[in-house]
C-alpha cells in the first residue's frame, strides 16, 4: 500500500478510480440539494470546495493511471495508502454534510422559522416604530416589485398602496384595498397594528390572493347587468301587460253596456209597436240614460287616473261614490282593486238599483285589500258570480289574492292582494 500509485497493480488502481468518481458524483448531488434546501453558507462553500478538489484528484488519477495515462503518466510519487484515504475522507465529509443538514431540518430554530416565513404562499411584512421593515417574506418582496416596480423600505410606501389617489405600474389594476396583476392573480392588501409584550408598537401588512373571490365577484357582476337587462323588460312586458287588460276590461264593460242597450231596444219597440209611446215607464228611460252614460264615459280618457274615470262614470248613472282609505302605490295591484270597484259600480246600478256606493281601502306592509257595499236592494239569495265577477276572481287570484263575496244580511266584496316585494322594501 505504501507503493506509489502508478506503480501498484491494475485492479487496485481500478478500484480507486472508481470510488473517486462515485465520490464526485455523490458531490455533485449533494451540491444541488444542499443549494436547493437553502443550508448555511459556509457549509455550502466546503461541499463546494470539496467537490472541486475530488474533481481535480479524479482526473489526475486518470492521468496517472496504467490503464488511461498509459506509460506516460505523471507518476506521482504519493503512496497508495494516501490517495485512498484522502477519498474516503472527502466521501466521509460528504455523508456528514448530508446528515447534518437532514437533523437541522427536523428540528425548529430560527433559520427554520425564517425558512418558513419566506415560504409563506400569503405575502406578510412587519415594521417597527421607526418604519423600517423588521421581517419581510419573499412573497411580499415580489408583489411589492409587481405594484410599484421596486423593493421595500419603508412603511409610507405600503401605506400609499392603501390610499385612493396611489396609482400603480402599468398593466395593474387598484380596486381599493385590492390589486389585480398583469397575470390575473388578485392580492388583497390590509394592515394591522399591535403592540409586542416587551411595549414596542409594530405594524403588519398582509397580501392574501383573493383571485378566487375576485372572479366570483366579476360574475356575480355580469349576471347582475343580465338581471336588470331582464328586470328592464319584464317591466316594459308587466306594463303592456296592464294597459292590454285594462283595455280588456273596458272592453267587457262595454259588451255589458252594449247588452244593457240591446234590451232596452227591445223593450222601446215593443212599446212602439204596441203604440203606447204616452206609457213608457220612467225604469226604461233610466235604464236608457244609465246605458248611455257607461258607454260614453268607459275610454274617453285611458291616459287618466281610474279612480277619477269611475267618479264621472258614477255621476252619470246617479251613484255617489264614497270613499274611505287611499289606493296602494303599487300600479298593478292599485289596478286589480279599481277594477273590483268597476264591477261593482255596474252591478250596483244593474241589479241593485242603488244610489251610494261605499268602497274602503286599506293596507298593511304586506297587503292592500278593498271592501265593497251599496244601499241598493238586499240580494234574496246566494249571488251567482256570472261573467263579471268571476272575470275579476280570476284576475285576483293570478296575482296571488283572495276575493270574497259575501250575500247575506247584505252585499259585501272584499278583494285582498299582497303586494310585491319591490313594494314592501
């Protein structure tokens, strides 16, 4: 063994070869990790100069070997037992670094805590009394270069994100406390002070990704544009709505005046026939008045207020109208109720040959409800819900209401529909 190297046998030259070039390659992994797990500088710095030295060892050892260098190999005058020793030595140290950087990872300290710290995915900032930045994550360091293109001094700098005249590089968009990148992501920014046990007053600044959020908010945002584009014209479609019933309701008005009229026809030629033109009763020419009148009266005036319509409607067929009460604001169900006030008018004159007709509105935050009675003559049974009323029970009870009709001891229809929501806020 203490035979100089060139000159020893084959395989033990051999066998050296190979342990000094497992040597290097255990150096050269052992280089990546250590660099990679972010271990001690001057550890870092003896693999290094290890490895380079091994590499050097190596190649002279090609150099001089019988095998590779032939007879014209350096020849270095060094003892076997030396060169082996000085590779197991370096391998040796390697293993140690190896070992020792895997126990310093299993235990906590502040190198540990700081690893940590910087590998935080949420960018965290502390400064203290002074302003100066006391302990600042990686995370932060790169938002900070993202919003403002340069790193972090003092506080003032992060306080002026907050403000809502700061305005960041281009291709960053401010919302508030919140900055959307170039790259979609979305950091919100707060701050927090506290102070620490030992009395030293500290600021913290946090950036967490709120992407998620943030592209949950632009949807909820289109879909709300969709909605009111959608609310826009179920409005313009609920108003034709009710102006196309308001002219179906006139228009049934209007057959029943038409009705009223034909049998009043009849019943004139009848007598005309009968030549008893001096015995007309005072009923018939009433009946003729109050036909013409409705008639006259149903659609002069489709741009005005319903309520004033049934008034003039009311004076010319001889009916006091009295209310008590105010219509809801709602137009729609304000619209249901004056219809149910409509019919009665017409019934009121048709059937029960009255002259006062009473209607009291009212309202909760929930509903608006109407209730009808007349002077006219009381009903001598159940009343039959004909054309007209069971029109308007139909209308009542589409917009969610209740009608009901009561006959004895007297007429009474009281007409309830709950309001919209819009109505109610």
């Amino acid at each position: 063994m203490m035979t100089c190297f060139f000159k020893i046998d084959s395989m033990w030259q051999i066998f050296l070869l190979i342990l000094s070039q497992l040597t290097v390659f255990s150096y050269v992994i052992s280089t990546v990790f250590l660099y990679r797990r972010g271990c001690k500088p001057l550890k870092l710095t003896g693999v290094v100069s290890a490895f380079v030295l091994n590499t050097i060892l190596y190649i002279t050892l090609q150099l001089d070997s019988r095998i590779t260098g032939g007879t014209q190999g350096i020849h270095l005058h060094v003892p076997y037992i030396i060169l082996l020793l000085a590779v197991l030595l370096s391998f040796g140290y390697n293993i140690w670094a190896l070992v020792s950087e895997t126990k310093v990872r299993k235990t906590i300290n502040r190198n540990s805590i700081k690893d940590a710290f910087d590998n935080l995915p949420t960018g965290v900032c502390f400064f203290n009394g002074a302003g100066l930045p006391v302990l600042c994550n990686r995370m932060m360091h790169r938002l900070s270069f993202a919003v403002c293109g340069k790193d972090l001094q003092f506080i003032t700098e992060l306080e002026e994100w907050l403000e809502d005249d700061f305005t960041p590089v281009s291709g960053v968009k401010k919302m508030r406390k919140t900055f959307i990148l170039p790259d979609g992501k979305a950091w919100h920014l707060n701050k927090r002070n506290f102070v620490h046990e030992s009395g030293n007053t500290y600021a913290q600044f946090t950036a967490v990704d709120v992407t998620e959020l943030y592209e949950k908010r632009e949807e909820v945002i289109k879909e709300n544009e969709q909605l009111q584009k959608v609310q826009a014209d179920l409005q313009k479609l609920s108003a034709n709505v009710v102006a196309v019933t308001r002219e179906e309701e006139i228009l049934n008005t209007k057959m029943r005046v038409h009705d009223e009229m034909g049998r009043c026809l009849i019943a004139a030629q009848k007598y005309l026939k009968e030549g008893n033109t001096d015995s007309i009763p005072a009923s018939l020419a009433t009946s003729w008045q109050r036909a013409v009148s409705m008639i006259k009266y149903s659609n002069d005036t489709p741009d005005e207020d319903m309520l004033l319509q049934i008034r003039k409607t009311c004076e010319f067929v001889k009916l006091d109208f009295i209310k008590t009460g105010e219509l809801p604001k709602s137009e729609k169900v304000a619209y249901i109720l004056t219809c149910a006030v409509r019919e009665c008018v017409t019934n009121a004159v048709r059937y029960a040959e009255a002259t006062e007709l009473y209607a009291d509105f009212s309202e909760t935050e929930t509903e608006a409800s109407v209730t009808l009675t007349n002077n006219g003559k009381l009903p001598e049974g159940e009343i039959a819900e004909g054309g007209g009323l069971s029109s308007l029970r139909k209308r009542v009870e589409r917009a969610g209401g209740q009608m009901i009709v009561q006959s004895l001891p007297i007429f009474r229809l009281t007409v309830t529909i709950p309001k919209e929501k819009e109505d109610i806020m």
